[in-house]
C-alpha cells in the first residue's frame, strides 16, 4: 500500500511540474534603462543606400565583357616579345628543376681477411730473419754496448807486434812497458798496455777466459754483473777510441785517461 501511495505522489509532482511550466509569463522585469515613451522603428537599424550602386560578387563574375569600344580602347598596338629572351635565363642559376645526385656503386677489391693474415705472417718471418742477421753481424763485431769500432782483440796486424802482446800477456810486464812508452811520449801504445794489463788482471781473477779471437762484447758478457763491469765498459771505450780511431793524446789527456785505468787495477788487486 506504500508504495502505491508514493507512486501516485510521484505522479502528481510530475504533472504539477509540467503545468507549471507551461504558463505563460507575465511578468514584467524593472530595468532602469528602460523607457515607454522611446519608441525604435525598425528602419533605424538598415543602412540607406541604393541598390543600383552596389554590385556584389556575383554580378562581378556574371557581367558582360566590354567591347574595345565601350572600354575606350581602340587605338592600341600588340606588343612583340623578342624570341631569344630565354637565352638570358639560362644557367644553373635559373635552373630550378632539381636533379638527384648518382651514387655510383663500389666496384673496388673487396677485404679479404685470409690474405691480409698471411701477408702478416710473412712480413712477421721476414723481420725475425733481418733481425736475426743483424744481431749476429753486430755480436761478432764487438756488440752494441761499444759503439761501431769494436773490433776483435787482435793486438797487431804483424806478427812481431802479435808475439810481442802474446809475450806481454804471459810475463805480466805491464807497467814496464808502459813506462817505456810514456818516456816515448808514445801515449796511444801505453793505453794499449794498459787496456792488456786490465785484460790480463781480471783472467788472474778469474773473471774471465781470455782469448784473442774474443770480442770486446764477449768479454764484457762473461763479467755480468761483476762490480768490475761498469769500468771495464769505460776502459774498453776509451781504447777502442785511442787506438782504432789512431787517436793521438796530448799529456793532459793521457793523464785523464790513465787516471781511469789505474782505478780499475786498483779494483782489480
């Protein structure tokens, strides 16, 4: 019973809402601008003008074309262009039509990764043969650590002078011999006995196998790292300087030179 009673309240709202707003509106709203006594024509709000004088766009596109003699227009002359004015255009600068560039395809050798390695390889061999020729020429001329006048402790090219240094080696007569040179003022060959005395001293200490067809680079390889090594290396240079380089000495240089053996002897006792 409820709810019947509360649809037809519903449908009575319904209906009142409607008839409601179906009335008509009679009221008038206060408006302070507003006058009853001004009354506005509707002709007010239309321009004056006359129709004749206004031509819209479609008269534009719908009028008839003029004669020449309605446009005034009879004496006249048709212009002639010259025919060769497109040669003043012509060029890259009035050419406006582009034009795409052509790649050319790549027809060159192609990266062969085989070959590349093998040429590798044989450039690899051939460095390790040049090396190796060089190594040997360089260990049998005296060294690298001696510069390029190392030659082989041959102490003379004739045979007196070679009997006399073999002599000299085994008597142990050094610092005679170079006594006498030096009142010979004969300095190149007392270096030499010097160098022969060093020679001769570190055989005694068994710091070397002395030899005369050894190098001045086997020589100084047998020391190692014998203390004795870094005057060995300076005695060797300086006589191979003096002596291969046929090197004359005044006093004073001698006796810079025979300073720094007589260091090396004294090493040496």
């Amino acid at each position: 019973m409820k709810r019947i009673k509360g649809l037809f309240l519903i449908i009575f709202l319904f209906g009142f809402g409607f008839g409601f707003a179906g009335e008509p509106d009679d009221e008038y709203y206060d408006d302070e601008y507003y006058d009853e006594d001004v009354v506005v024509d509707d002709e007010y709000f239309y321009d004056d003008y006359d129709e004749a004088e206004t031509v819209t766009e479609y008269d534009r596109n719908y009028l008839p074309t003029p004669t020449a003699e309605e446009r005034g227009q009879s004496n006249y002359s048709q212009r002639q262009l010259d025919p060769k004015f497109k040669d003043n255009y012509t060029g890259k600068r009035f050419d406006y039509d582009r034009k795409k560039k052509e790649y050319k395809p790549y027809n060159g050798p192609t990266l062969n990764l085989s070959f590349l390695f093998s040429k590798a390889v044989m450039y690899t061999v051939l460095a390790l043969i040049v090396f190796a020729i060089i190594y040997y020429i360089i260990k049998n001329s005296g060294g690298f650590a001696f510069g390029s006048d190392r030659r082989k402790i041959n102490y003379a090219s004739d045979a007196e002078q070679l009997f006399e240094d073999r002599e000299n080696i085994e008597n142990n007569d050094f610092a005679k011999l170079i006594q006498k040179a030096k009142s010979e003022n004969n300095f190149r060959l007392a270096i030499r006995y010097y160098f022969l005395w060093v020679l001769q001293s570190m055989f005694d200490k068994k710091l070397i196998d002395w030899n005369k067809d050894k190098t001045n680079f086997d020589y100084f390889t047998e020391l190692g790292k014998s203390p004795i090594s870094d005057d060995f290396f300076k005695n060797t240079h300086i006589y191979d300087y003096i002596w291969y380089g046929n090197f004359e000495l005044s006093d004073s240089e001698f006796k810079t030179a025979e300073s720094i053996f007589q260091k090396t002897l004294k090493k040496l006792k």
